[in-house]
C-alpha cells in the first residue's frame, strides 16, 4: 500500500471498481497482512475435478486421490508426500518449514520472514562468483554493523561517520561477487515456474514447478538450499522489509488496526504479534539471529515435502534420499506452549487515522484439529460468502450500512486456537455503531433462529466446490496435504472434509454459534476518521 492521503480503499472504490472487485481486493489486503510473501505464483499445472452437485456423490474421485499419494520419512526425520498425476509433463514442488511468527523468540519478532528473505539469496556456490572471498567480507560487514550501533547510541558522530563510510565501501566489495537472482534464472532457463514462498503465523512455505523431467534437478537445487544457505546481503534485505512494513502497515490505516486488533484481542499467545515484525525488533536483527532462528527451526524433522504430478514414488524416494539424506539429523525444535487464557469480558479498540471508517468484531474459536472446525467454517459460510450470504443481504444490499461486510474463520491462523473476525468498511453516511448494531442482530438471528435447510444444503454445497477448487492446481493440492498433515496429525485428515461437511445439522450451527458468540468473549476494533 501507498502512503495515503485517502485510505486504499475510498481510492479504489472512487475509481469506480464494480463491488465484486472491490471486495476481493479488500480480501487480498487482508490476506497480504495474515501471510507475508513475495510476490503471486503461477501455477504450471491444473487437474480436471468433477463438478458438484448438491446430490453428487464426489468420493469416488477422492478415493482414487487417496490411492495414488505415497509418503515416506527419511532417517533424519524429514517427511515426503507424493501425488502421482499423469495429466502433464509437470511436476509442482512445496517445501513446507513448520515454523511462522508464532514460533519467533520474543523480541525476535519478524525473523521467520526475514529468513525466507534470505532462502532465495543462495549458497556457498549459488548467487556467488567467489565465496572464499565473499565470507569474511559478510562477517566484516556484521562487525561494523554492531560498531555503527555502538556509536549511534554514544552520539559519536565523527566515529559514526566513519565507520558508515567504511560499511559502504565493504558493501560494495561484497555486491561485486554476488550473481543476483541466480536461483531464479536457473529454475527459469530449466523451464519453472512460480519460484516464490509466503510466511503465516504457523508456517512458512516454499514452492514452485519443473517440468517432470527436471525431478533430480529440484532435488539438487532445494536440497542445496537449506543444506548451506548463505545470508547474504542481509542488510539490504533489512532496508526492503522495514519498507514492506511500512507500506503494509505504518502508511495503511486498515494495517495499522489489523495489528491493534490482534494486540488486544491476544493477551498471552503469540497470535497478538505481527507476521512481519516490530519496526524496533526488526531493526534489531542480526545475520547471526536468523542463522539461529534456521539452526533451530529448520531441522530436518521440522520440514515436509509434497511433491505432486507426473513422477514416480520410487525415483521421487531414490532422490530424496541421495539428496535431502545429507542433513543431519536434530533436535525437535522447541514448541508453542503458551496458552491463551479465555477471554472474561469484553475488548475493544479503536484507532483514529486518515481513513474512512471500518469496523472490526472478533470471537475466540478452537484450533483447525477440533472436531467443529468444519461448523465454524459453514458459520462464515453463511453469514458472508458472497451475495447470498446473510452480511451481504443485510448490511449492503438491504439496510446500505456498509460497503463491503465479511467474514474470516482462523484468523491470524488456525494451528492454534484463534479467532473468527468479522469486518466491515462503513458506507457514506453511516456510523460504526450502525455497523455494529446491524451484524449484531445477524449473529443474534444465528444463535436463536436454526438456519434453514436450504440454506444449509446451499453453504454446504459451496463448501465442497471450495473444497474441489482448493486441489484443482498441482500446487494447491501440495499444499492442502501438508497443512492436513502438519496441523492435524495426518494428510488423510484432507479427504474426510466432504464428510464432515456433510453431516453438519441446524442444530450444530446454532449450538456453536451460542457457545461463540457471547459479549465476554468478543473484542471490538474500531477505525474511526480523524476528528477535524
């Protein structure tokens, strides 16, 4: 986002975007905000899934999924799954680090996306014409970083000077050795696509995809990757995030309240953090932080590989063991233990900036492992998934309160216990009260009214179509294996959805949606205009 004299969104909805693409551009800032990545990937290949039908039985597709996927571990620990789809000569690749910005010590705030940063800047002989000579110009550049530090808080200017001037002259010397975006023009001229990777509060994920006769030529290139990663023009890097930062949040009315959102909302758990970091921490980071962070969190029983499209298990294993076989074997990496207490009263905020007004309304929710994930999904599902939905209906179409009015279930992510957050941009004319008032009697409407069969079958139905759209691209399906696997204990977790989905009753909406939605247990943002 830009620095805003109008917020982003009175801009885009002044330009006369039709509201289906303002709202999904709405979408994509919140989604920018929950998962930092670089930029969008294309995916190479897409499978053909069957249409659904309310009365359409999928499961037999599913089953024939299920038979084609193998999964090994490896003796270090590190875990393979592989999907073997014919259709084309492609081949999709996700490395799956389980570590996000609920894994970051504290004070260490933004270092899991720092250091997907620096995974793309190389190794010891990737993005490097000498590394001999490279190295201790890296460790000579950390040296007077701490100098320049040290000198900054005494106020020695002159010494200050000085040693800024020699930085830059190491700096220099050091780019001269540096062959930029090598890995990227070697998966390119190979024939990739789609080199990117993103970072959440639970995870961080790498990904992109080879023709399939390039299978021993990924194996090589990832293996490399995490096996001897070089940090290399780390401070640069430094300067790029702290601008991310700043375009995504300190300049961004709707960044700035995301952020004071979570803070409140969060008391113990480090959901409340951002994803990208604090300005103050990540201006504190070391090389040596992140290459702790990585020693720590990318052990080899920390990563999952999925692997999907047309390749055969025996040579993807074969591989796999020549290549990814020379890690060495670690310690689990610490976990998440605090525990967020449960929420005795009600929380709120509220922020006054250059902005014309949103309203923000969380309620803490189970993990994505707890047996009514699935009823929270429908949850949003109905109260805001599309026209149809029950916010759309009210707020937009009939009363006019609001702009745009949706829901998001596992907010900031849903590894652990989390929060299902509704929000809304006031319309011209209106308040945030109004706003309140109205999706207040909606969620009111849930818990006393039992939702309609036909409702029911029209939110499900749209749930598995989701389900299907999610595993239509190679990289999707690598995806949704992992989360499955990673977060609930197993990938075949993934293919019991359409049955959980199915037995969701009215009974189960309304009981859950009772147990939520309770004043204790919500918190309120509001991003109200500057007072003039």
């Amino acid at each position: 986002m830009l620095p805003l004299r109008r917020s982003l969104p009175s801009r885009l909805y002044a330009r006369g975007l039709t509201f289906k693409q303002f709202a999904r551009t709405i979408a994509l800032l919140l989604t920018l905000l929950l998962s930092w990545s670089m930029v969008p990937a294309v995916a190479l290949a897409r499978t053909e899934v069957p249409a659904v039908k309310p009365s359409q039985s999928i499961q037999p597709y599913l089953d024939r999924v299920i038979q084609q996927i193998t999964e090994f571990r490896l003796a270090n620990g590190m875990k393979f799954i592989v999907l073997e789809r014919h259709q084309a000569p492609v081949v999709s690749f996700l490395t799956y680090a389980d570590v996000g910005g609920a894994d970051e010590p504290e004070g260490k705030t933004g270092v899991a996306h720092f250091l997907e940063h620096l995974a793309f800047k190389g190794t010891t002989r990737i993005g490097t014409t000498d590394y001999k000579a490279e190295a201790p110009l890296l460790d000579k550049l950390d040296r007077l970083s701490e100098q320049i530090q040290a000198a900054t808080a005494q106020k020695q200017k002159a010494e200050l000077d000085k040693l800024k001037a020699e930085f830059a002259q190491v700096e220099a010397a050091a780019a001269k050795l540096v062959k930029q975006n090598e890995l990227g023009r070697i998966v390119e001229q190979a024939g990739g696509v789609g080199l990117n990777a993103n970072t959440s509060t639970d995870a961080t994920r790498y990904f992109y995809s080879f023709p399939s006769n390039k299978l021993e030529l990924w194996m090589s290139l990832e293996s490399e990757r995490f096996l001897e990663p070089v940090f290399r023009e780390f401070y640069k890097e430094k300067d790029v995030i702290l601008e991310e930062r700043r375009l995504r949040t300190d300049n961004s009315p709707i960044g700035q309240m995301v952020e004071a959102f979570s803070d409140v909302a969060f008391k113990v758990h480090p959901y409340r953090r951002p994803v990208i970091g604090y300005n103050q921490d990540i201006q504190g980071l070391t090389r040596k932080d992140v290459q702790t962070f990585y020693e720590t969190h990318y052990a080899p029983n920390n990563l999952s590989i999925a692997i999907v499209g047309d390749v055969n298990p025996t040579e993807v294993k074969r591989l796999a063991q020549l290549y990814f076989g020379r890690f060495k074997a670690k310690p689990a990496p610490p976990e998440v233990v605090a525990t967020e207490p449960a929420q005795a009263e009600p929380r709120s905020v509220t922020l006054r900036l250059e902005t014309q007004p949103w309203y923000l309304e969380g309620y803490h929710r189970p993990a994505v492992k707890h047996p009514d994930d699935v009823i929270y999904d429908m949850i949003a599902s109905i109260l805001s998934s599309g026209r149809t939905s029950r916010l759309y209906k009210s707020l937009v179409e009939k009363q006019q309160l609001a702009l745009n009015a949706a829901g998001y279930s596992g907010f900031p992510g849903n590894k652990f216990p989390n929060l299902m957050l509704f929000y809304a941009l006031t319309a011209p004319g209106h308040t945030v009260d109004e706003v309140a008032t109205a999706l207040g009697a909606e969620i009111d409407r849930l818990k006393t009214t039992p939702v309609s069969a036909t409702e029911l079958d029209r939110v499900k139905t749209q749930a598995r179509a989701g389900l299907l759209r999610s595993l239509d691209s190679d990289t999707g399906m690598a995806q949704a294996l992992l989360e499955y696997e990673i977060k609930t204990g197993s990938w075949r977790n993934l293919f019991k959805q359409i049955d959980q989905i199915a037995a969701v009753t009215t009974q189960d909406i309304q009981r859950v949606a009772q147990a939520t939605f309770v004043p204790q247990n919500r918190t309120i943002g509001k991003l109200l205009p500057k007072a003039s």
